[in-house]
C-alpha cells in the first residue's frame, strides 16, 4: 500500500475520456479532465513524501505546508 496523490481512471460515458482524481490529505477532491488530466488543479501543489511518492494539497493545506516549514527553518539571515 502506498500513498497516490492522483488517480487517473477512464469515464464510461458515450464519449470515454480519461479524468484525473486529485485527492488532498484533508479530504479535498478536485478532477481534472482530458488533455489537463495530467495537469494538478489550480492553486494545488505537489509535494514529495518519501522516495518516489507524492501527494497533492488544496490551496488551504498547501499555505499550512509552507506556513509549518518556514517556522521549522527559521531565516539564518535573521
């Protein structure tokens, strides 16, 4: 078991295109379609997790990502 931040599936519907299902760690969904299936939504951001994994976060979790990492590394400059 592995964590995926995407899951490409294809729509059994008249016209079967391939969508992308987006899934943020707080629940969040989003689906992309067709040619930007391969695209992350707007305002998401992908973010490594170990090795070669990854996930996506929504526009909330990806600011509490930075927000948590900027007070984890504190600017030597300062």
């Amino acid at each position: 078991m592995f964590v995926m931040g995407v899951t490409y599936e294809l729509i059994d519907a008249p016209y079967p295109y391939l969508c992308a299902v987006y899934r943020c760690v707080c629940g969040g969904v989003q689906v992309q379609h067709g040619g930007d299936s391969a695209t992350p939504p707007e305002r998401w951001e992908r973010h490594p997790v170990d090795g070669d994994e990854e996930q996506f976060l929504c526009p909330g979790c990806a600011a509490e990502a930075r927000r948590r990492a900027a007070a984890a590394d504190p600017d030597p400059a300062a």
